[in-house]
C-alpha cells in the first residue's frame, strides 16, 4: 500500500477497537473494528475496513 502524504510503500497495519473518524467532517463518527494502516516515516494514518 501507498502513502498519500510521504509515497512510502512501508505501512504498518493496526487492528483498533474504535477509531474516531475526524476525517469527514463531523465529530461523532466512532468506526468500530477496523484496520489502521500508518506511515512509519511521516505518521500519516490510512483507515481500511
């Protein structure tokens, strides 16, 4: 997988419980049981299902 911020092609992936997804716009939206994928060099994180 590719990262959008920095192109590194090294993710690590995370299983999280609850992940509060900020990134559309509103406050309250809790995704439960996904899978995070983040950036190791920029920190940038990716969320998938």
């Amino acid at each position: 997988m590719l990262c959008v911020n920095c192109y590194a092609y090294e993710l690590n992936e995370i299983q999280v419980d609850y992940y509060v997804y900020n990134e559309c716009g509103l406050f309250n939206v809790v995704l439960r049981d996904m899978t995070v994928r983040s950036c190791p060099y920029c920190n940038c994180g990716h969320v998938f299902e």
